[in-house]
C-alpha cells in the first residue's frame, strides 16, 4: 500500500468552502482504480489547515498523478493555498487499509 499524507494551509478566505472546492476531485479519486482510501479533515489547532489522508495499492500512483482530474486540481489549487502543502509519502506500507488499533477498545 502507498500511504500520503498532506497537509493543506489554505488562505484564509478559502478556509470554509474548501471542502466544496476540493469534492469534485475528491469524488473523483474515490473511483479510481488502486484507492483504497481518500479522507479529508480540518486540523484542529493549525488555523485554515486540512489535512488529507490517502491510500492507494501499490503501483496506482502513478496512475492517480497522470490523472485528468489530478491535473486539473493540480492547476486550480495553487490559487487556494497560502504556502506549499506539505507531505509524507510511504511506499511498500505493508497492510491493505486502516487496522484497528489495540491498545484501546469500547467498554
């Protein structure tokens, strides 16, 4: 599995429709072959700043980059963003999504 993380600081005009400015794209990575996840969340401290969590199986990257819809976003976003996002991509995640966590559990 490829796992990315990024994390978008938005300009402050942007900060509350930003979801709306990133569905289409995010309706259309869900379809991609290869995703596995796509989830977007508003960080809670860091103010205008989302957060994406991202998964795809192992050799859809590629194919995700190349993308029309990637493209498009790729030309629309700098006029949202107020510094360049940042990331961390891992490679060879040895697992096939979200596994539970141990260490806690419902009573």
């Amino acid at each position: 599995m490829i796992l990315i993380n990024v994390k978008w600081t938005v300009k402050p005009e942007y900060a509350e429709q930003f979801p709306s400015l990133v569905k289409e794209f995010t309706d259309a990575v869900r379809q991609e072959p290869g995703n596995i996840f796509f989830e977007w969340s508003r960080h809670l401290e860091e103010e205008n700043t989302y957060v994406l969590v991202e998964a795809f199986q192992d050799g859809a990257g590629e194919a995700h980059v190349q993308s029309e819809h990637f493209q498009k976003f790729v030309e629309q976003a700098p006029d949202w963003v107020s510094r360049k996002p940042k990331i961390i991509n891992v490679q060879d995640v040895p697992q096939d999504g979200w596994g539970e966590m141990g260490e806690i559990a419902p009573r």
